[in-house]
C-alpha cells in the first residue's frame, strides 16, 4: 500500500485489490476516512468526533434503508413545519411517550377505528 505522510501526521494509503480499490486516511493505526470503489460503486466511512452537514437550500437522503443511530440523546428540530410519513406503519414507541401541541389542537385522524389501551385512561387530568 503506497502511502504519503500529511501534515499533522496523517497518512494518506492507496491500495488497489482484485475486486477495486481502497484509499485510506489514516492516524497511526486508526482509519479515519475509508473509501472502497468496487465495480458496484464506492463506499465511504468517516469515523470523527464531530461531523457538521451544512446546505445553503436542501439537503436530500436517498436509499433503499436509512437507519440513524445515537448512543445518547436524538434531536430532530426544524424551524418550520416538520412531517413523518411512511406508506406502511408508522410506530412511535419510547419508555414514556408525551404528545404536546404548544398552540392550537391536537388532531387524531383514522380511516378505520381508534383504540387506546392503558392501565388507566385519564381524560382532561
């Protein structure tokens, strides 16, 4: 794997396989950016301690499967108008889950019936 040293001691790897080839951003040992371009195109892994997507008007996601994992804390915030949409089921589940309209109603709309199940169901509590 031929390979060039940058500054602050990172190291820049190319390596061309049987089945396509690999560039590597390396520190020492640890590979921070991996990118394999095969004949089904490449793919790329980024391991950092802070990763920032910034778009000046749109940024768009596209896949087959999406999945968005964090080991902590999930925000999703939007300063206007946020919807969920899924042509299947959609399952909203959490130890505790709290629905809140900070002004105007809340809205359950359904095609067929509504059911709510609980130990107790306590209206205008």
């Amino acid at each position: 794997m031929d390979a060039i040293t940058l500054r602050h001691g990172l190291q820049l790897r190319i390596a061309s396989h049987d089945d396509g080839d690999t560039v590597l951003l390396a520190n020492g040992e640890e590979t921070v950016l991996r990118i394999d371009i095969a004949a089904d195109g490449p793919r790329v892994e980024l391991r950092t301690r802070h990763l920032a997507l910034r778009a000046e008007e749109r940024l768009d996601i596209a896949a087959p499967q999406v999945a968005i994992r964090a080991g902590n804390d999930l925000q999703l915030v939007s300063d206007g108008t946020a919807a969920f949409e899924a042509a299947g089921p959609l399952r909203v589940e959490g130890h505790a889950t709290d629905v809140r309209s900070r002004r105007g109603d809340v809205a359950i709309h359904a095609n067929d019936d509504v059911r709510i199940d609980g130990e107790r169901i306590k209206l205008n509590y």
